[in-house]
C-alpha cells in the first residue's frame, strides 16, 4: 500500500488524495501478450482542486504524459495544477469534448432530466454518442500514439474520470485482450473509487437547480455496465468492430498495438 492510499480502499489499484478523485492505477489485468504493466497506466478524475501534498505524491509516480479529455472551457474553468518540477507533456485537441460547453459529460447528460429513470436513459444516449466526438477522439488518438511511443508513466483524465476517462481506457484495454469482465470491473470501479458522495455534495446544488432527484443524482454521478455496453454496441453498429473503428478512427491499428504491448506488457 503507497503511505497515501486509504486505509478504507480494499483494492490496491486506488490511491486516495486530498483533493483528487477517482485516482487509479488501470494496469495489472491480463491481456492477450500478457499481463499490462503495474505503475504505468494511471487514470483520475481532475487535478483543480490537488493539494500541495496531492501534487508531491503524484509526481512520485513519475508521470510525464497526461492525457487531458476535458474541453476548452473546462481547462477554463478548472485548471489543473501541477508540481512545479512537472516537465512532461499535457495532451489533447483544442475544442470541446462535451456538445454543451464547460460541462462535463455527467452535466450535460442531467440537462432536461428529473427522475432516475431519465437519468439512465439520458446516460445511456450519452454514451451511445460519445465515441463520434471529433474533438474527443483526437484526444483518444493523441493517447494511442502516446502509449505506443512514450516509455514512462502517463495519466488520463477528464473531469471526474468515468465517462469520457472510462470509455477511452476500455477501448485501449479491449484492443489488448483485457477480458470484458475484467474491463468492466474497472470501469465500474469508479462507484467505489470515485468518491460519490463527495461529488454530491459538491453538486448538489448545481443538479439541484437543475430539477434533479436524489436518486437521479447518484445515476448521473455513478457508472453502469450498460453504459459501457451501449457505447460498444454503437461503435460496432457503426464500424463493425472495436478494432475496426480503433484502426478508423482513433489510428490504432495492429501495428501500434504492437508497440502498445512491447512497451506496456509484461
């Protein structure tokens, strides 16, 4: 257990911070060539709120590339903060990732909603889209080549690191061989690690404001399996593939993920 990691997480894959959520490790499953390296592949929510502390325990990780899923407006609004003996690489395409600017995708999918049944609904849309996003898939392609080329630690995130986050790292995971009930439970790790009630409390108002139930709250703030599932089922409706639409759409074909697993496979 790393001295910053909670005592309460049973599983060894999350660190828990000061004021970063849903901070974990995504490496460790088996995968087609092997097992994915521990300690090289790290995924969280955004870095805006990090203490001194945070930032001093994140650069022990020895991450130098990070792979930022959020828009324009969101990097506005929320800028990350860094240790200042940060020298690595911030990655992403210029634009917004979510259609409706300076939201999240868990805030732009409780627009017009009210009940739990709306929000799951409303989620399930989100996700069904999600992967046609032009500016978040050039992020998705920038993080390929990154994981193809670069040797050291990187991190991925968005703004709370579970649906933008979560649907890029089970399109890499499945595009080496990671079983799907192994990409699953690390998406659905986010319920636990995620820190849900915290995020309530801090949006409570927001979503409040916005018409939502309780119960609403916790679909929109939370992650389901059939989320997950229905972005693959469009991906596939539309390319044929996962690794049709990789190959596509984001530039991973066979030959970076090659390069992928020489560097990440132990």
């Amino acid at each position: 257990m790393q001295p910053w990691q909670s005592a309460g997480m049973a599983n060894d894959r999350v660190l828990g911070f000061d004021g970063i959520h849903n901070f974990r490790d995504y490496g460790g499953y088996p995968a087609r060539a092997g097992r994915l390296k521990r300690g090289m592949l790290w995924r969280s929510g955004q870095h805006a709120g990090a203490s001194a502390a945070d930032l001093a325990r994140v650069r022990a990780l020895g991450i130098a590339t990070v792979i930022d899923l959020r828009g324009d407006s969101e990097r506005a609004a929320f800028p990350c903060l860094r240790h200042p003996d940060f020298a690595g690489d911030v990655l992403f395409e210029l634009g917004e990732t979510a259609s409706m600017q300076g939201q999240a995708a868990h805030a732009e999918a409780a627009d017009r909603i009210r009940t739990a049944a709306d929000a799951r609904d409303r989620m399930i849309r989100l996700y069904q889209g999600m992967a046609f996003r032009g500016v978040l898939t050039g992020t998705w392609r920038l993080y390929g080549q990154a994981l193809a080329s670069r040797d050291h630690p990187s991190l991925i995130h968005c703004l709370a690191g579970k649906d933008r986050t979560g649907v890029g790292v089970a399109l890499i995971h499945h595009l080496l061989g990671v079983h799907h009930d192994d990409i699953l439970a690390d998406y659905l790790l986010t319920n636990s690690a995620g820190d849900v009630e915290a995020r309530i409390a801090a949006q409570a108002r927001d979503l409040a404001d916005m018409g939502l139930s309780e119960a609403a709250m916790r679909v929109v703030l939370g992650v389901d399996a059939v989320y997950l599932d229905a972005a693959f089922a469009a991906i596939c409706d539309s390319h044929g593939s996962i690794a049709a639409y990789a190959d596509a759409v984001l530039g991973i074909d066979a030959a970076r993920i090659a390069a992928i697993e020489a560097r990440l496979i132990d």
